[in-house]
C-alpha cells in the first residue's frame, strides 16, 4: 500500500470525515475540536473551522459543494462557508457530541441524532421537525440516494428500515449481525438500492434484501 498523503494537523483523535461532492477534497473533524479542509491531491489544508466556547464534533458537505454543515458539542448545528465564515446556526437539542450528521440532495432537511434514541429530520428552511423514536440508543445511521429510506443502526445488534416520505414509518428489520464494542455501519447498495450491507464483529460481511 502506498501512502499518498498524511493529513496531520489535529490534536484530538478523528471523530468523522468527508468527501466533497467532487471528490477533490475532504473534511475532517476532532473531537469537540475543529475540521479542517483538505485538498486530496497535495494533502494542504485549505482551511480550519472553529467556534468560540464549542467544539465541533461532526461534518458533512451541502449538495452543491458550497457549504459544510457541523454538529457542535453545546448540541447546535452550524452552517459555513467554504471560506470559514459562519452562516447560519441552528440552536437546541439537535446533535449529540459523537453523532452521524447527513443532509438530503435538496439541501433542505438536515439529518441528525439528537437525542440517544432519537434521529432528527429538520428543515433548515421552513424549521419544522420530524422525529424517528426508537427504543434502543442509535449508534449510526445511513441515508439512501434517493433520501427516501434511512438505516438505523442500534445498540442491541438490531437494523431498522424506516420511510422517511411524510411521516416517518418503520418499514423493516434485521438481525444477524453482531456488535458488542464498536460502532458497526450499514449501507444501501446494489441495483436501485435495494440491498442493505452490514459490518459485523465476527469478520462477516451481512446482506440483505430489503
């Protein structure tokens, strides 16, 4: 294997990263730190996010490639600039300090895990909310192409399957995998998605149909 780049510069261990729609550069983000910005093909960094008095736990890129969105560790949601400048901030219960982040390929809905048992879906335009309740602390999720379908991945080795069109419903589950220490992630693939692959602690590799 040869290594291209190595991307130092953090002082906090790695808690998610990013790619850009394009491809061509990359986020990274420390625990409760900062996320820096990266361009794959030299390994400079283009450009470090921060914010007086909250750490920055999470990331992902807007659609369009123009913006980024962070989780913050005070729970809020933050809305940048690629050149750093903050743009909008969205306070409250809407992110938890390690928590997956998504946004839809509208760039409307923003897509988080704001409580232990609870994924937001929040307009960032109209403000409304919509809440996926489970009964079990989420450990990740997975949004589907077409933003229609969301992976719940749970604590107790259990995949939920829910619609996200409307009102949120849980259309499916599944079991087999197994996890008991680390964060397992599940992911659609295969002709129109329909399929649901999932990591799993005993060195399989689980497929489903759903």
């Amino acid at each position: 294997m040869c290594v291209k780049h190595r991307l130092s510069g953090h002082q906090k261990p790695i808690s998610s990263v990013s790619w850009s729609p394009n491809d061509e550069e990359l986020l990274t983000c420390g625990v409760e730190e900062s996320i820096r910005r990266w361009d794959v093909s030299t390994g400079k960094c283009l450009q470090i996010y921060e914010k007086a008095g909250a750490g920055l736990v999470s990331c992902t890129w807007f659609p369009s490639g123009k913006h980024i969105l962070s989780g913050l560790s005070d729970k809020s949601i933050c809305m940048w600039e690629l050149d750093g400048k903050e743009v909008e901030s969205w306070k409250g219960q809407k992110s938890l300090k390690i928590s997956d982040l998504d946004i839809t390929a509208d760039g409307e809905e923003i897509i988080s895990i704001c409580k232990p048992n609870t994924v937001l879906l929040f307009n960032k335009e109209t403000k409304d909310e919509r809440f996926i309740e489970e009964r079990q602390t989420i450990t990740s999720f997975s949004l589907s192409k077409d933003n229609k379908f969301l992976l719940v991945n749970l604590l107790n080795q259990e995949i939920n399957l829910w619609n996200i069109e409307g009102d949120p419903k849980l259309i499916g589950k599944y079991r087999g995998h197994r996890r008991s220490r680390f964060i397992i992630r599940s992911c659609f693939g295969g002709l129109e998605q329909a399929f649901i692959a999932s990591g799993s602690e005993d060195s399989q590799v689980w497929i489903f149909i759903h």
